[in-house]
C-alpha cells in the first residue's frame, strides 16, 4: 500500500498544479457554477473519454490523461459549491486552495480505507471500468439532484463525487506508473 500512497500523492501533485495554473488564468469564476451544471462538466469529460476509448483515436488531439485530471478537479470544485454554493463573487486563492487541498485529503483518506478493505483490487482492473464507473456515478448523481438531494438509502452527491476524484486517480495512477 506504500506504493498507493506515493503515486496517489503524486498524482495529488499534477492535479493541484494544473489547477492552481488555471485559478491563475480564469480566477474562480467557477463558484458561478451550480453542482448541477459541474456534474454535466464531469459528464462530458468522462464521456469524451469513453468515446477515445471506443473509438481508439481522438481527433482532437489530447488524449485521455487530461480529462481524468478534469474530471479530478470538477469533483472537487462540486464538493466546494456544496458547501459554499454558488456565488458570483471571486474567492480568494489561499481559501480556494485551502478547500482544494482540504477535500483531496479527504479524498485520499477515503481512498485508503476503501483500498484496505478491497485489498487494491482497482490495480487489477481495467482503465475503461474506471470510465464506466464514473459514468454510473454520474447517472446516480443526477437522479439525486432531480431529487433535490434527497435519498431514501443511499449516500449523497458528495460520496459519488468522491468517489469520481478516487476512479480518475487510480486511472491516472496507471497510465503514470503502468499497469
């Protein structure tokens, strides 16, 4: 589990400077955001990616690695505007990067509970599992939105976004490290 730590660290790595590079072009104006419309984000990046996994190519010219880090840093900025939510106004990037780190460490936490219990099964699974999973996990999602949130059972929006920054990094982690 040693390993899982390092490489989820280092992947914790990339995803933060990329975001704090962006903060540093567009500011926060994606506190604008309802989670709502950051889960159809996460949607079209995770379906991007399905579709360059089905269609072996991507016209484009970027290929998978870059949105599974979006599709990271969309969870965590739907977990801050469910906690904040929505506003116009700009954040100041200390308290912007103070939520970022706060909820990729609670992401990671998550992550080594979970990787005990299922003994590391994610590294015997395949990248395009990772894909539907999110996929599903977006589709759960979206019916508790039209919910208003509410569940009879099962978790909240927050768990499935959770769970969507996990299955980007272990992706990430492969096509870092290998298989």
């Amino acid at each position: 589990m040693a390993d899982t730590e390092k490489q989820y660290d280092s992947v914790i790595k990339i995803c933060t400077d990329i975001f704090s590079k962006k903060m540093k072009d567009y500011g926060t104006a994606w506190r604008i955001l309802r989670p709502k419309s950051i889960t159809d984000q996460i949607f079209i990046k995770a379906n991007r990616i399905r579709s360059i996994e089905e269609k072996k190519e991507s016209l484009v010219g970027e290929g998978i690695y870059p949105e599974f880090i979006g599709i990271v840093n969309y969870a965590i900025m739907g977990l801050v505007q469910l906690q904040l939510g929505p506003s116009d106004e700009k954040m100041d990037e200390d308290k912007t990067m103070d939520l970022y780190n706060h909820f990729f460490q609670e992401a990671r936490a998550l992550m080594l509970k979970k990787n005990h219990d299922y003994d590391e099964a994610w590294r015997s699974m395949r990248i395009s599992s990772y894909t539907d999973l999110i996929l599903m996990k977006i589709n759960r999602t979206k019916q508790i939105e039209d919910h208003q949130g509410k569940t009879l059972i099962s978790e909240g929006i927050d768990a499935n976004y959770f769970d969507m920054i996990n299955y980007s990094v272990f992706a990430l982690i492969k096509l870092e490290f290998g298989e």
